[in-house]
C-alpha cells in the first residue's frame, strides 16, 4: 500500500503516517489477525458456514488481543489505527472467515462512526473509553422495513421527553444482533421530522429488547447471523450521536462500509487464488515438464486479483486523501468512487472465486476437499447483494448526469 | 439572480415535504426534506434554467444546503456580486 498523504491532524483522524515515521503498528496488527485467522478462524471456518452460527472462537480471540478497540483514539486508550489498517486487518480475517472478518468489519464501521463524529461528547469519550476495556462490540440497524432498501431514509424516529428517549425499529437484518454489546440505528430525529432527516442512536442492549422476526438461512455468508427483529429501547438523549446522520453517512459510515467490506472480499478471492495455485502446484508435480491446463486460468485469475487488490487500494487511499477535509466527501465525485469500488471489487469477488473453482474442478465442488471453494464462491455472490449493486449502479447512474470530471 | 427564481425551481424539484414558502433564504432544505436523488434534479434543472454549469468543486453538499447557498453559486458562476 503506497504512503499515504500526511495530514495536519493525523491523531484525531487517525491518518496513518505510513512510511514516514513507520510505527509499525499495521505490521502487529496483521501479525495478530493472522494469528487469531489460523488458530480461531480457520479452523472454523467450515462448521461456522455449516450450522450458520456466530464465529464466537475468533471474535473472543479479537476481544482478548483488544482488536475490537484499534480504531479508538489514543487519548482515549485505544490504539488510534487508521482506515488503511482496519483494511488490512479485514483482509486478513477475509482470508481465513468471511463472517469472521464481515462482523469485525460492520463493528469497526460502528467504531468508525463513534470516534470520528462522538469526539466531542462527554458521553461517547466515555463510552470510547468502555470500548477499549469492554471490548464492546458494536452491531447496527440501518435498514427498515417499508423503506425499500434505502437507508437514507428512516420511518422509526426517536421520540423524546426531556432528555429520555425512546425508539422502536422494525429491522429486517441486524447482523449478529444477539450477539452485541450495543446497536447503532437510524431514526427520524423527531415523530415531526422528514423521513430522510435522521439520526444516528447508540442502542444499550441492557436497556432494549429484540424480538426476533426473521431468520437467516442463507447461500452464503452465513455466520453473520443476519436475522430480523423488532427493536425496543430507551435511553437518554445523549446516545444519540450530534452529527446529523447525512453527514455521518456520507463522511464516514458509507466509505467506510465500502472499504473494510471490499477488504475482506478481498481476502475471500485471495484465499479461494491460493487453493487454486495449490491444486495446480500439485498437478503439475505429477507431471514435471508440463504445464498443467489449469494454468492458464490461474493465470487469468492472477490479473483479476490484482485488479481487485488495485481497486481496494485506490479506494483506501481516495478516502484518506480526503479524510480531514468533509466538505469534499460529500461531494459528488467522492460518492460515485466509493460506489465503484463496491460494485467492481464486489463483482471481481464472483469472477475470482469462478475461477477459482473451475481451476480446482470437481476437488472445488467437493466440500470436503483442502481445495474446496464452494464457500468462497456462496459468500462472494453475498458481496453482490449486500446493497444490491443495480441499485448503486442506479444511484452513480444518476449522479453522472450532474459529475463532471472524468 | 433572484432569490424567488430559486425558489420556483426548488419548489417544482427539490421534493421538499414542506412548503417552501414557510422557509427562510437560509433554511437547510435537506432537513425540510430534499433527498439527495432529488437535489441531483435540482443541480440539473438549475443548469437548465439559469444556463450555468456547476463545476465540480461546487457539487458538494453544502453548495445547495439552503436558497441563500444557491443562489451565491449562481451569482458566481454568473459573474455576479454576492448579494
């Protein structure tokens, strides 16, 4: 990853001043993701997708080497890491456990949202301070019911007497919901307010309900445990976040979100490439002298990888490029760069892992082959439709009727 | 430029879910209920009505947050004085 462009205010931002006076802090924080990855997550990996459970082994491995906290400042006891870190920590983890690596990165995008617009809140450096010593992990609620898709928009709001509050949410997902400290969801600010005039609500779990309304069987990324519930809860005001959420969204929760997720698909499609390189080595072991017909297709999915770790590289940079001047990521340029890098690392996810397996063949059907890519190949269609890419592709379609640049 | 030549565009595409009436030239029309797809309408119809082209450096959130930011934009773009 090139150095990234130092900035005034690298501690608040939590800007990595990569390559300049080399902390070394990204290269520990890989060290511990692989470790945790082949002790916790690997092992697994498999019966975490089988039975769609929670992948408790490795994120009580993560909350033990305090890797839930990495992105809290260091004036508040956590380790200040940057974007550029988190991604490679859920590249890691992407390689070993896709839903070990999805609920690490969904919790870091909550943490994200917390340390760059709570800073200025007694209650939230407080709750950032819990964060480091309880390992807390955060779960969120963006979508609703009736909203179709659009998370922009909320019809729950928050309704408050004094400073109490309360908030009921119909979610059709809140990933790994029961197993979270707190929920971070969306509302209308007020029961009078415009239906995309939110904000975002820290949820206590000790002070809420789930009631579950939905489960969560499905194709692939299965041990998010995504399932729907309806959500009660009370509180103070003061859990609700002073960014409006539009800001919250564009500057931080939607970059972000792209970023880590992209990261560790990244990791799928790399670990899906190393099987498929194994299988070749071996053939072509048996037979030195020959190039295994394979190859060529490794080859080609070589290049697909690398125009995928290009992508998510660029899109990392694009955003700590940007990171301390807000004004420029609402703009309209930024918002169709973040929505590329979803959409094309997404859709080179399915292309690699295809190719994956049909380089390995039928030891890639197999489930129970070391070569197997099933798994990779049902979590990477997930990238695809977690925030369905036609409907980015709709949203960039739209904003380039205004866009200028190139 | 007027601000009420502002206004009858906003009104006819910002989608707002109150009357822009009620509004004051620095009202913040996100929180009166423009989405972000319909202030992309808007940035077009302004472009068609006013005959300007927004640059990129002005295709940001804050350039079209109230009547009062439109209208600095366009002055500009026009070669008009800020009011």
């Amino acid at each position: 990853m090139s150095a990234c462009r130092v900035l005034a205010d690298g501690e608040r931002t939590n800007v990595k001043k990569d390559g300049v006076d080399g902390t070394g802090l990204r290269d520990e924080l890989v060290a511990k993701a692989t470790k945790i990855g082949a002790e916790f997550a690997a092992p697994n990996a498999d019966a975490v997708d089988r039975e769609a459970r929670f992948p408790i082994e490795a994120i009580d491995a993560l909350r033990k080497e305090k890797m839930l906290s990495v992105f809290v400042p260091k004036d508040l006891g956590g380790l200040g890491c940057s974007v550029s870190d988190l991604s490679a920590i859920c590249y890691t983890l992407g390689l070993s456990c896709s839903a070990t690596a999805m609920v690490y990165a969904m919790h870091q995008i909550q943490a994200a949202c917390i340390v760059r617009h709570g800073h200025s809140s007694p209650y939230f450096q407080q709750y950032m301070r819990d964060m480091v010593a309880k390992q807390t992990l955060i779960a969120s609620a963006t979508s609703e019911v009736g909203v179709g898709g659009d998370v922009r928009t909320s019809i729950c709001a928050v309704e408050t007497t004094g400073s109490a509050f309360k908030l009921e949410k119909n979610a059709p997902v809140i990933s790994y919901g029961e197993h979270a400290d707190d929920i971070l969801a969306t509302a209308r600010r007020a029961p009078d307010a415009a239906a995309n005039d939110q904000v975002s609500v820290l949820v206590r779990r000790d002070a809420s309900t789930l009631e579950r309304t939905g489960g969560w069987d499905t194709l692939g990324m299965r041990g998010t445990c995504s399932n729907g519930y309806k959500l009660k809860s009370a509180g103070n005001t003061e859990q609700i976040l002073p960014t409006p959420y539009s800001e919250i969204s564009s500057n931080t929760m939607l970059p972000v979100s792209h970023i880590v997720w992209t990261s560790l698909w990244l990791g799928i499609a790399t670990d899906a490439v190393n099987r498929a390189r194994q299988f070749i080595r071996g053939e072509a072991r048996k037979k030195p002298g020959h190039v295994p017909p394979g190859a060529l297709r490794l080859a080609e999915a070589m290049n697909h990888l690398q125009t995928m770790r290009a992508t998510v590289h660029d899109g990392v940079h694009e955003y700590e490029r940007l990171i301390d001047d807000p004004d420029a990521l609402t703009g309209i340029g930024f918002a169709i760069k973040m929505n590329m890098l979803k959409v094309s690392a997404s859709q080179l996810a399915v292309e690699i892992t295809s190719e994956a397996l049909s380089i390995c063949g039928m030891a890639g059907y197999k489930s129970d082959s070391k070569f197997s890519i099933g798994r990779h190949v049902r979590d990477a269609y997930g990238a695809m439709l977690m925030i369905n890419n036609d409907r980015i592709l709709a949203a960039n379609a739209q904003l380039l009727l205004i866009h200028k640049d190139a | 430029m007027s601000s009420d030549a502002i206004r009858a565009v906003v009104k006819e595409h910002g989608r707002l879910s109150v009357d822009i009436n009620t509004l004051a030239d620095d009202a913040d029309l996100y929180a009166a209920g423009m989405t972000s797809h319909a202030s992309v309408n808007l940035m077009l119809a302004l472009e068609d009505r006013f005959e300007v082209e927004f640059p990129e450096r002005m295709l940001r959130r804050r350039a079209f947050e109230s009547i009062a930011a439109i209208k600095a934009a366009i002055d500009e773009l026009t070669g008009k004085s800020p009011a």
